[in-house]
C-alpha cells in the first residue's frame, strides 16, 4: 500500500491529462486561450505619471521665457564695420641711381588734399655725366632742390607749375615749368606747357625757354 502511494506522488507531476472537450464558438475560444487579447487599447496621450500635462511643474533648467533674449554682441557679428585706411605720410625719403647721377633726396608734401598741391623737395648727390636740360654740364657733387605747385581751376582746368634748380662747381641750373590742362571732352584734353632754362657759370649765363601746345586723347 505504501508502495503504491509512493509511486503515485512520483509519477503525478509528469503526467498531463487532457482537457476536456469544450463546444462552443471557435472565436470565443481563442479569445479565451489567450488572455493578452482581452486588454483594452488606450488612445489617450496622457502616461501614468502625468509629465504630458499642461500644468505639470517644469524643472528650472528646462523653463523658457516668453519673450526671447537679446542675443549677445559679438566682435564680428554687426551688419558694417567702420573701416578707415591709414594716413599716408606727408614726407619721404628715397636713394637714387641713374646712368648721369646718385644721391638721396627728402620730399614734403605741404598741401595735398584740395584743390592746391604743394611739394618740396632737396637733396644732395653726385653727377657723373651731364645730361641735357637736366643739372649742370659737368660731374661732381651737386645739391638739388625741387619745388611742385598745382591749382585745379574748375572742373576742366589744372595748372601745374615746377622750379628745379642745380648747383656745384660754380655753376647753377634753373628749370621754370609753367602748364595749363583744359577738359575739353571726356577723352580730349588740350596740354600747354612753358619751360625757361637758365645756366650760369661764374658772372656769364645763357638762358632758352621753350613753348608747346599738344591736343590728347585717352583711349
């Protein structure tokens, strides 16, 4: 008897009996077998822990003004940007050398900007060979000097005046230049120039001067 029990308990949780056979509507018994299918689906927006209200709190760091901040001036980052050009300088200094002379030379521009032009000029250097209607007629060591004159006259009109002078050795060059420019048309410009030499040597001197008259067109 006890044999049988034993034997009983050992065996019972192997073996499945069948279920009983059940008539009914195939649908609702596989509605029933599977009890997922019995949920109800939810169409609402709203999660259990309510963070999709409106009137939910809002931690601090994630809260937006009403009205947007001025965003901060940066370098850079307006519409323009005042530029101005540095000054150039109104006086130079420049080392030459050429075939008939060398020599340094300072320049000042004391009137630049308007309607006047004003420029000075001297400087020191040595000849090597004379050259025609420039300095003296012999070499040596010679000291230049060199004064610019402009008016504009006008819109059409611009006169132009130059004195250069050379001395060494006794001897002094002079060089007059006198100019008229007129505006004819856009591209025609009539050019009058006037120059007077003048060379002396000791207590003799020779002067010359020399005229022309010129019609230019600018392609």
């Amino acid at each position: 008897m006890l044999g049988t029990l034993g034997l009983v308990l050992l065996t019972g949780p192997f073996l499945t009996l069948p279920m009983p056979a059940v008539d009914g509507d195939p649908a609702l018994m596989a509605l029933g077998s599977d009890p997922a299918q019995l949920r109800l689906f939810c169409y609402s927006t709203r999660c259990g822990d309510e963070e999709w209200q409106r009137n939910s709190p809002v931690a601090s760091h994630l809260a937006f003004d009403a009205k947007p901040r001025a965003r901060p001036a940066l370098p850079g980052s307006q519409p323009w940007i005042g530029l101005r050009a540095p000054a150039r300088p109104r006086d130079a200094t420049a080392s030459y050398s050429n075939n008939w002379r060398i020599g340094t030379r300072y320049h000042l521009q004391a009137l630049r900007d308007g309607p006047t032009r004003l420029g000075v000029q001297v400087g020191a250097g040595y000849r090597l060979a004379p050259l025609y209607d420039d300095g003296i007629g012999r070499p040596g060591a010679v000291l230049r000097g060199e004064l610019d004159f402009g008016h504009q006259i006008g819109d059409r009109a611009k006169w132009n005046q130059r004195i250069q002078f050379e001395t060494g050795h006794g001897t002094t060059f002079v060089k007059q230049s006198f100019g008229l420019d007129v505006t004819l048309w856009p591209s025609w410009t009539l050019e009058t120039d006037f120059e007077i030499r003048h060379n002396e040597t000791g207590r003799t001197g020779t002067e010359s001067a020399e005229s022309s008259l010129q019609l230019r067109r600018r392609f």
